[in-house]
C-alpha cells in the first residue's frame, strides 16, 4: 500500500516532484533561497508552472516567500510530516533511525487506544477485514512482500474498526512507514500477536485489546516481523 505520487497531472506534476526532490535530497537546504531561473531550466517549465509548485509545496510547509528575499526552504521542524506526500517524499529520501522510532511512539499512542474503540464499535465488515489480514499473514510465509502487504493491511483495518475519524486518517502516516521499515525483507509478524488483538476486539474486550497492541508494538522489531 504505498502511496501515489503527487496528484496533479502533466507538467504540474513533473515541477513539484522535481523540485521536492531538490529539497529532500540537500540540492536545497533548509534557509536556502531558491534559484527560480535555474530551475525553470532544470525542470523544463514555465515561470507559472514553477510558482504553482511553489504553491504547493508552500501550502504542505516545505516552503515560504519574504520581500527582498525571495522564496526559500523552511526550517525541517516545520515540515508537514502528516502530508501524506511529504511522508512519502521522506522516506524515500531515506529516514534515520529516530525518524522511525518517532513513528513507532506515535503509533503507541494511537493504535492501542484505536483497538480500544474497535472493541466498542467494530462491524462484521470491519471483523471480515482483520480476518482476511490475518489470513494473509498465514499464508505470506518467506515472502517480504507479502508479509508487508499483510501487515499493512492489518493494521490499517484496525484504525478503520476504530470508527474515529482522525484514527482512520493516520493511516496516511502509518501505513507508508510500514511499507518504508519492512521493505528490505523479513517475515510476516507473529500470527498469534495480531490475533489475540483481534481476537478482543470481537470479544468487545476494550482493555484486552488496548493491552494486545501495546504488548505487539513492544515485541522487538524482529520478533513482530516485517512492517509490524
């Protein structure tokens, strides 16, 4: 479930994932002002389409513009890593280590508490959904692909049983982070882990499953497999 490229078309899309790619990648270092000729030339477009780019990436906080100095990289801090396209350009740059040990105490915070309230308000739909994942995971064996494919699945369903608006938008975060950890391999996380959370949830068990994820997020990263 990896996320899609930037959603404009054509050229639009051609200036702003060129010149997010000049940003995620040092060509432009937070504080630097860019060079707007040169990157028309680079990027082979006009002087509007440039400035839409600019635009875009000024709206997702990657950029601004001041008098007398024109537009410059805002300070990393500021970057929007809730963007389901700053993510994505993110990680693609390569995240460190901390990056994803900031991703995983999101992920405590939010998903225990998320499993919770599936406990309170899941769907057999949304039963059938973990069901399916779960069965993924059985069958996934060596294949890290699979295995990967499973576990985002699983945990995406999880924050949709939730119910809660905010929960099931996270996974714009979560799920391109697992794609991002579990693909150099490995194999799909303990089946019994995800489905004693599971197993709560259809019991309505809100303090058994809030404690089931929190216990599958604690087990060490080779212990819950690949993406978990």
């Amino acid at each position: 479930m990896s996320e899609a490229a930037y959603v404009g078309r054509g050229v639009h899309r051609t200036a702003v994932e060129g010149l997010a790619l000049r940003i995620f990648d040092g060509t432009y270092d937070e504080g630097d002002t860019l060079e707007l000729p040169a990157l028309m030339a680079e990027l082979g477009v006009s002087q509007t389409v440039l400035r839409e780019a600019v635009k875009v990436l000024t709206a997702k906080g990657l950029l601004d513009a001041r008098q007398k100095r024109g537009t410059f990289v805002r300070p990393r801090a500021d970057w929007n890593l809730l963007d389901s396209d700053v993510l994505r350009w993110k990680l693609a740059a390569g995240a460190p280590p901390d990056f994803f040990a900031d991703v995983l105490e999101l992920r405590r915070a939010i998903e225990p508490a998320a499993a919770s309230l599936a406990a309170e308000h899941r769907t057999e739909e949304d039963l059938a959904a973990l069901d399916g994942s779960l069965t993924a995971m059985r069958s996934a064996g060596a294949d890290p692909v699979l295995a990967v494919r499973a576990d985002t699945a699983f945990h995406s369903a999880l924050l949709t049983a939730s119910h809660n608006r905010f929960f099931v938008q996270l996974r714009r975060v979560i799920v391109p982070a697992l794609v991002a950890r579990g693909g150099s391999g490995g194999q799909a996380g303990p089946v019994p882990a995800h489905a004693e959370v599971v197993r709560s949830v259809r019991e309505g068990d809100g303090d058994g499953a809030y404690m089931a994820v929190l216990e599958l997020l604690d087990l060490p990263a080779g212990a819950r497999g690949a993406g978990a």
